[in-house]
C-alpha cells in the first residue's frame, strides 16, 4: 500500500468514524429526551399558548389538557378561539381562557394588559408558538413588504415581550417553564425565506441566552425544532418523516422540561443530525436549488389560474 493510499484510507476511516459516532450520539440522545417525560403540573396549574387556534399550537394545548393543566389561549381569531376553548374544556375538563389579538401588530400596551389579566393566575408554563412564514420562498428586494414586516413583528416580538411580562412571577416562585417554537430554518440559514430564517434564528438566540440567565432561578427555558408537519399551512400529507400536528405535539410536549433544544420528533433530529454532517457548500448549494424550484412552482400556478 503506498502512502497515499494510506492517508486516503485513514481520512476515510475516520470520516466514517465521525459520522457514525454522530449518529450513535443522536440515537442516545433521543432515547433520553423522548423516552418517558416529566409531571408538567409541577411547574404550575396554568400554562399560555399563544398561535393556538390550529395546527401545532392547538395540539401542544390539547397535549397540556390532557394532563390537567389550565390553558390560557392566544390567538388572533375570537370565534375559532371560543370554539378550540369549548372542545378542550369539554374533552378533558379543565379551564380555558382566551384572549383574541393580532400579534402581527401588537403595542406595548396589548402584553401589559394580557399580564394583568391573568398575573393571580399559577402560570407555570409559556408556549410561545405563533409565527408567520412565506407563502412561497422569494428574493427580499421582491418581497412583499407588508408581509415582511409582520413577519418580523409576529415572529421577534410576541416571544420577547410576552417572555418579559411573565419570567418576573416565575423568578419569584423559583419554577417555571417556556418553551419557545423555532425552525429547522432558523438552524441553517435558508435563501429565499430570508427573513423568516433570520427571525426563527433569533428565537434559538433568545432563548439560549435567557437559559444562562435565568439558571439560578430553576427556570427551564426550551427550544422545540420542527421541520415539515402536516398541516393547512404546509399542505404535506403525513408520513414518517411529516407526522400530523397531533402526533407532532405528543412527542414535542414529552420532552418539555428536559433539554434545552430539541426538533420535538425523532424523525427530524435525525434528520438534523443527517443534515449537519453534509459539507456546508452542498448543503446550501442543494437547498438553493430545491427552494428555487419551489418558487418557480409557485409562479407556474399563479399564471394557470389566470389562464
């Protein structure tokens, strides 16, 4: 064997080393995160969920009824919100309260007023749930620049200052628990949903950085990850790897409480994982590509239906 031989054989025995001790590392790690879980009452008997009329954000809160945890539910529509709080508290009996705001739009004055309607009530546990995406993936300078900047309001601002209004209560008891929804989009920059790449990486900032500070108060902070679930907004049918936001929000809600980041469903930490490994210039040289085609897709349908 002649050296060069040698050396390409060693490189490549250890980049095989490498990758399959990563994925060694991931399959242990999500055997510890999403096996069993943990009594979320302990953190208190009311928790707020915000983005909580459809999709992930009602399961999640269908999740936390399910173990007798009071809901608080926020969400923009007031007739979906009364109807979503009528089936939770009759299915599982329980209390739900609600407040209808835009949080596309919102004031200083609209998270003080939510604190002070409900700051006698035990809330132990904040999901910060609700975000607004691209309907299609798109250059910035061609954006739609009112979808823009509620983007970066709904997805930046609602997580700051409803975090803000309610970590003081939670610092007094010692306990408490938010978990903040992020994006796979926020792990790795994504051209074409630029923005939304940008404010979702913000969250997993945030919330990283109030895990550090709020450490000595017994204060767990969380994020959950997800990549494709199968609901209205995605238009993907379910499968291994797109499960529905029922069975999304099952396997999400029994990690709360014990890390600090995960994608909430095995099949997308694996995937996470996959996705680090590759080279970062065929990674993204890959993911323009496929965004790209997506946003051809789009343009393609808008002209059928003028036709």
């Amino acid at each position: 064997m002649t050296l060069i031989n040698e050396i390409v054989y060693t490189v490549g025995a250890f980049c095989c080393g490498y990758f399959v001790m990563n994925i060694l590392v991931a399959i242990l790690d999500g055997l510890c995160t999403f096996v069993g879980s943990r009594n979320l009452r302990n953190y208190g008997s009311w928790a707020i969920v915000t983005g909580s009329t459809d999709g992930i954000g009602k399961s999640i809160a269908k999740e936390l009824a399910k173990q007798k945890i009071n809901l608080i539910l926020i969400s923009r529509s007031a007739e979906k919100l009364s109807s979503v709080a009528k089936e939770i508290a009759d299915k599982y009996n329980v209390e739900v309260k609600t407040t209808a705001i835009d949080m596309s739009q919102t004031s200083t004055a609209d998270y003080s007023n939510i604190h002070k309607t409900y700051a006698d009530l035990d809330i132990g546990i904040i999901v910060n749930n609700v975000g607004l995406s691209y309907d299609h993936p798109e250059y910035l300078d061609t954006l739609d620049t009112e979808r823009m900047w509620k983007m970066i309001h709904m997805n930046v601002l609602p997580v700051t200052a409803l975090t803000k209004e309610f970590v003081g209560s939670m610092s007094s008891k010692k306990k408490g628990l938010v978990v903040n929804v992020g994006s796979m989009s926020g792990l790795f920059s994504t051209p074409l949903l630029s923005v939304y790449s940008a404010s979702k990486a913000y969250v997993h900032t945030f919330t990283d950085a109030l895990r550090q500070e709020y450490a000595e108060k017994n204060i767990h902070f969380q994020v959950i990850c997800p990549m494709f679930v199968s609901t209205a907004m995605t238009g993907m049918r379910p499968s291994i790897s797109c499960p529905t936001p029922d069975a999304y929000a099952r396997s999400a809600v029994a990690t709360f409480g014990k890390t600090n980041f995960t994608c909430g469903y095995w099949a997308h930490s694996l995937q996470t994982t996959i996705y680090g490994l590759v080279p970062k210039f065929i990674f993204e040289s890959n993911q323009m590509k496929v965004l790209k085609r997506g946003r051809a897709r789009f343009y393609r349908k808008q002209e059928q239906k003028k036709e």
